[in-house]
C-alpha cells in the first residue's frame, strides 16, 4: 500500500470489539480476534507463536539459516541507505549494537572513505531507554534548503502513528518550545521556518472514515495548537487531505491536496491567504515544482488548449494556466510507449530525472529544458537492473543513485548536477556467489491471452527436469512495479536470499502481474475491482509456464506475498491448491467483506470495491479468502506472519484467515511479532528471525 498516515477505525469497548457486520453476512466465529489488545485474542496469538517457533526452531536447517540472515543484516559491510540534507549524508543504521538504530550523518568526502566517520545525531536506542517507549524511527521532514532544522518522526512500536518533534540540527537536540505533536496518524510539511501545514487527529470529526486526517491547517511557531488557522476541510468520504509547499528557484508554490480516494484527488493553490482550485485531473499527480512551474505525472489521457497529452505522461504546467488563467500552458516532457513507461520523477536544480521502465528493465533519463523543449539525455547502467534516485542535494541539483541487480549488491552513484555519467561512490560486497547463477526474463500468456513476464534466477546450468525448489513472490497492486533487486524482492534482505536460497539449490522467481505498475497506468487498472481476477490469472499462468518448462513440479512451487501479496497468494492457494506445494502469507488482507471496517481499509474502495455495494460484493465475493476456504480442499502448508503493532493492514486479517483454516484441519503455521508496524519488524534480531523461519518453512515443505 502507498504510504499514509491512518488511524484506528475500529472501535473497541472494554478491549472487546463492537460488533460490525455487512448486512445479511452470516456471522462470523473468529471476528473477537480483530480486538487487538484483548487478552483473549492475545493469548491465542502467543499460543501460536509458541508452537511455530518450537516446530520451526527444531529444524536442523534453522540455525543456519538464522546465523547466515542475522550476519547479512548486521554486517558493517552493507551500503548505508543515504538521505542528502544541508550537505551531509544522513542514514538510519541498525546493527547487533543498535537494533533501533543511530540516525547518524557524515560528509560526502567522509563517505568516499573505505571506513567513514559518523556523527550521532539520534540514539534511537537510548532515547527509547531513557523514556521507557519502544521507540522507532519513522523518518525526519526536513526544512529545506538550509537544513538546520527537521521533524523528527516517532513511532511507538513501528506502526504508521506517529510523534512529531522537532530537532535542531546544530545543536543536535530537540527544539525546547518547538513544534511538537502526540501520536497519530499524521500528515505535516515546512511552509517556512516558522510555519508548518500539519493534519492530525483535533478531536471529534476530525478524521475521514478512512482514519486519516481531513482538516488542513496552518500553524504558526510560539502559538498553541488549538490556535492553528484552518485552510480547509476534506469531505469526510474521503480518504485524507493535506497541505505542503513545492519549492523553485523561481518561486515556491502552496498546495493543499484532498485525496478523493486512493486514485483521485483535487488541488488548491494557496495565494494571498485564499485556496484557489487547480483544473488538473484528478488522477493525476503533483510531483514538485521547476521554475515556477508544476510538474504533472498524469494516470489518463488529458487533453487542454486542445493538445491530448497520453495517460502516463510527464507535463509542465503554469499554475495561472491551472487556475483558468487566459495566460499559461502546458508543456510535454514525456511520452512513453508500450513497453517504456514512467516509474518515478525527481526534480532538480537543473531539470528532470526520470526513472523507467523498459520491458521491467530500469532506464535512467536526465531531462533539461530548451528553448523549443526539453532534451532527453540517457544516464547509463547495466541491464537487467533496478535504479532508483534515492536523494537529490537541493543546494546543487547533484544526484545520488542506487544500482543493483538480483546478482550484484547495491552500489551508490554520484550523478553531478546537468551530467549524464555516473561516479560510484561505494558498493556493497556481496553477501553469496552470484558468479555462479544466471538471470533469465521469460514470458507466459494468462486467460486472456496477455503476456506477463517473469524473472528467473537461478544455476548458471538449470536442470530442466523438474527437480528445482522455486520461490515465487508477486505483489500485484496499487500500480507497485517489482523490479530487479538483490533482495530478490521488495524488501531489503541485502542478498539474504542468495545465501538461504540461491546457494541452497533453490530457484529465485519474481512474477511482474498486472495490477502492478511495469507498464504503466493501463496495466495496473487492467486488474481493478472486478477485474482483481486477472492478477490472480497471470501469477498462476506464470506457475504453469514454470511446469512446462520442466523448470519444477507444482509440488516444489512456494509462493509469497505481504499485504496486497498477501491476499494474492491466499487467494490463487484456494483457487488453484494442486499448482503449490506451500504458501508464505505475509501482513495480508483476507476478509474482502470487513476490510474497508478495519484500520486504513477504507482508503482501498478503489482498488478493490466496495461490499457494502451488492454488485460490487458479488465478485469480492468470489475470491475473498476467508469466505471461501472450506474443508476438503486439499491446501498446501501455509506460513501467516503479521504485527500485532501494524495500523495499516490490520493483523486480524491474518489471524481469523489463520484460525479457520487451523480449525478446518489444515496444516498452518503462524507468527505475529509484537512491534514493527506494516514491515513486520523492527530490529535487525525480529527480521532475521522472520526470514529464518520463512526458509525453513519453504525448505521443509519444497525439497
């Protein structure tokens, strides 16, 4: 799911939850387990949680595996993931040392040193010591360019609440007096040194039924909160509403945002103290500001001034232009194709940097304005890799780009302002062989007749014979393209797979289905709401495709997936048992009926339907899987994991779909960590363990 701040929807009464049910629904048996904090649920998910991590733990193979992912995670070795701000390398490291982690920061020149020196700028692991809170560290929102200041965001276990203080990045401490907010799902941005538009829980009607805040305000340094200047109010249907400013060199540009729902949203220039409506689709996005411009990423055809620009495209736009002014334009910057689509901008002091995809193969763009357009200069990596502009110096326009393959370890470029040749800066060594693998791109044809492609990773010389163990991960939504890693999937494990699987003898799989975003905006909507079966289609045509290809054998197929992922795997493992022969279900959602009544749920309407509607139902209907396991089904082994602490996709989807199928006499493992949030985990220590039992569980069940 795309990031935002949530809050609690579901209401609880003496730790028990209200009861809430689609009309007509039969009830449901298990629905006492979404009371998070009840001691009764509690006391399930421990019991299960004891007997997974006996069985798995008894396993001769878990000890190394274990060793082998908590030496990955914690070496001193790994490349720090950088944020540049004022001049300096700022990273959240995590290690034996510092399962929290040190927010720390260092120089470019230091950072070029085999051995850098870093400077402390927040012990997170002391700070939660000292204050007795399980803090952690959700991120910092800088006040650029200047950089002297920051807010500092805390979470109390790792979910999507959060604190706000702020810290002065000189004194290294927190402002006495400053801007400071309690926990809640916020959403707050720098107007200026002394202002922030914040939205946060005020009370009574304060939030959408989504949980996210709806009010957007102005709040001046020295007064009090309650004090803050409304600038506007989000119809509660919908999703959130929040305000934040667009900086340039040729003027900054305030912007207040209602998000309509997950794909729609509407616009306001703030001008002179009044909201002033942008005529801008409202499935497109804002992504910054250049010279005084908008920057528009756009999700359909629009057409204005009678020129259609393509859906996917990259304009420029004057905001008078947006406003309904005689004077602006709107200008193309980009125009992709079938196969060559947008996947990320970033704006700088010199023009565009454009990430694409080309076929799932990650292509860099640098984009620089001319007097009849602008240019499109190739910034140059390998294939087969995935790029990503990970921070960009506000001060200079300088870029700093992480490259990575599913065999080579993530290296950090330097990208100097208005050039197109890289200067790696430093590279991770690698943590298995890869020599000794090979990375094949291999297509098969879904239902429909679509083609969908797939990563293999596997032996330099395959056996075709249909004795390899696969592990095959997807995602399949919200237009998140997967792209080449050398995790071998979307979180960063470092290369702990190549260790626990590769080097084992297992086979690397990752199928890029519609639903997510490798081709762009139609790919992603080919798989929306009633046509959700489709992602489920391709990942079980690509599962066919490994069979015939006497790559394996259905039984020697595992398949994985967290959140949306989740819901996929959980879903083809009831429609088609016979294709796997075990499922990992990571942070799910599996009761398609309540899911827009829990947590953050009803922001995804639009993804997925909505049950309450009888048209909309019947296909949810169809393929929710915790209305549709049943005895008899012949299911292959399935592994839940979840966070007790995860605000976003709430952790009773895992636990009822867990408990039905345990009572149904399947063979179920379950772990719920009880910190970490939508990620599942929050120290170096939870997450190996996580993996660890992960592989365990494929190797048990694969071999």
């Amino acid at each position: 799911m795309r990031t935002l701040a949530v809050t609690l929807l579901t209401a609880l009464s003496g730790g028990m939850l209200l009861p809430q049910t689609v009309a007509g629904a039969p009830a449901d048996p298990y629905q006492w387990l979404e009371a998070i904090d009840d001691p009764h649920a509690l006391a399930w998910v421990e019991k299960q949680n004891d007997a997974t991590a006996r069985r798995l733990a008894a396993d001769p193979e878990y000890a190394g595996l274990y060793r082998d992912a908590r030496a990955i995670l914690d070496s001193s070795e790994r490349l720090p993931a950088i944020e540049v701000h004022g001049g300096y390398f700022y990273n959240l490291w995590r290690d034996g040392e510092h399962p929290r982690g040190l927010y720390r920061r260092t120089t470019l020149e230091e950072f070029r040193a085999a051995n850098p020196r870093w400077e402390t700028v927040l012990d997170v692991d002391e700070l939660a010591r000292r204050e007795g809170r399980p803090w952690v560290f959700a991120g910092a929102i800088w006040h650029a360019p200047a950089a002297r200041r920051c807010l500092i965001q805390l979470s109390p276990g790792g979910g999507d609440a959060v604190e706000v203080r702020e810290f002065d990045a000189e004194e290294l401490e927190f402002v006495r007096g400053g801007f400071v907010l309690p926990p809640a799902k916020v959403r707050v941005g720098w107007r200026d040194a002394d202002t922030i538009f914040v939205g946060t829980d005020f009370g009574a009607e304060s939030l959408t039924a989504s949980g996210y805040p709806r009010l957007v305000k102005l709040w001046q340094r020295g007064t009090p909160l309650s004090a803050a200047e409304t600038l506007h109010e989000a119809a509660t249907s919908s999703v959130a509403a929040f305000g934040h400013r667009l900086r340039s060199s040729s003027g900054d540009v305030d912007l207040v945002t209602e998000l309509v729902t997950f794909w729609t949203q509407r616009h306001w220039q703030l001008l002179n103290g009044k909201l002033h409506s942008l005529r801008i689709p409202e499935r497109a996005s804002i992504i910054d500001a250049f010279a005084g411009r908008l920057v528009l990423w756009l999700k359909d055809d629009w057409t204005f001034a009678g020129h259609t620009h393509a859906a996917g495209s990259v304009v420029i736009a004057d905001p008078a232009a947006l406003r309904g002014r005689a004077h602006g334009r709107v200008d193309p910057i980009v125009t992709p194709s079938a196969t060559d689509v947008v996947t990320a901008v970033n704006v700088t002091t010199e023009g565009l940097l454009v990430t694409m995809l080309e076929n799932v193969r990650g292509r860099l763009y640098r984009f620089v304005p001319h007097r009849r357009g602008w240019e499109r200069l190739p910034v140059v990596f390998p294939d087969h890799g995935r790029i990503a502009v990970v921070s960009v110096d506000e001060r200079n326009g300088d870029a700093f780009v992480q490259f990575e393959t599913f065999l080579t370890p993530p290296a950090l470029f330097l990208l100097p302002a208005a050039s197109t040749r890289p200067v790696e800066l430093k590279a991770q060594p690698p943590s298995f062989d890869g020599s000794r693998f090979a990375v094949e791109q291999l297509w098969a044809r879904s239902a429909d007749g679509t083609n969908v492609p797939y990563f293999l990773v596997g032996p330099r010389e395959l056996k075709r014979d249909g004795s390899n163990p696969v592990w095959m991960f997807s995602y399949g939504g919200f237009e998140n393209a997967l792209t080449p890693s050398y995790s071998g999937s979307y979180e960063p494990h470092y290369g702990a797979y190549g260790k626990l699987w590769l080097e084992r003898g297992g086979v690397f799989v990752l199928a890029n289905i519609r639903g997510g975003g490798e081709f762009g905006p139609r790919w992603h909507q080919a798989a929306l709401k009633e046509n959700r079966h489709r992602a489920f289609e391709d990942f079980e045509a690509i599962a066919r495709d490994l069979v015939a290809r006497k790559i394996t054998v259905p039984g020697r197929i595992g398949i994985e997936g967290r959140s949306n992922g989740g819901l996929l795997v959980a879903a083809t493992m009831l429609r088609h048992p016979e294709l796997y022969g075990a499922v990992v279900c990571g942070v799910p959602l599996t009761d398609l009926q309540r899911y827009h009544r829990l947590l953050a749920g009803a922001s995804w309407v639009d993804e997925y339907g909505n049950p309450e509607v009888a048209s909309e139902w019947a296909y949810l209907s169809r393929y929710s899987p915790y209305q549709n396991v049943r005895a008899g089904m012949n299911l292959p082994p399935v592994m839940f994991f979840t966070s007790t602490r995860d605000d976003r996709v709430h952790p009773g989807h895992a636990r009822k779909m867990a408990a039905r199928m345990i009572a149904l006499g399947y063979e179920v493992d379950y772990y719920e960590n009880t910190e970490g949030g939508h990620r599942g985990s929050v120290t170096n220590e939870q997450l190996a363990t996580r993996i660890a039992r992960t592989f365990t569980f494929l190797w048990q069940h694969l071999r």
